[in-house]
C-alpha cells in the first residue's frame, strides 16, 4: 500500500509572518527557497535553525535528525 506524506508548506514570507510552533518531528518546508525545519515541539518557526540534513535517496538519513525526533 502506497502512503503520502505532505509536509506543512509555505513561501519564506507565509512561515515568517505566522511564526508557528512545529510540533516534535513535523516537517516545515520552505516552497520559495526549498530549505526546511524540523519541529521540536516548544519553538516558534523564527527561532529555528534550518535543517542542514540532505537527502539521500529521497530520504532524510536517521543520523542527521535532531535527537529529539529519532525514533
């Protein structure tokens, strides 16, 4: 059975302006710049750094997730 996921998305300006709290895990992406952040439950989206994680294989690596979102 096959699954799609969509992430939370928006311009650069859209996620700016609403600022919202990403919930532990959840993946926020940028549509006008193609970056995104990783949630951790607590921090407004200004206050979170980019993730530096690169896909391999169309899959973000388990060793470059923040610690709080590893399973």
């Amino acid at each position: 059975m096959a699954y799609t996921i969509l992430f939370r998305r928006g311009t650069d300006a859209q996620w700016i302006a609403a600022n919202s709290v990403l919930r532990l895990g959840e993946l926020g992406y940028v549509t006008d710049t193609k970056r995104f952040k990783i949630g951790d439950g607590n921090t407004p989206w200004n206050s979170l750094a980019y993730s530096t994680a690169s896909l391999v294989d169309g899959k973000v690596p388990l060793d470059q997730l923040p610690n709080a979102v590893k399973i």
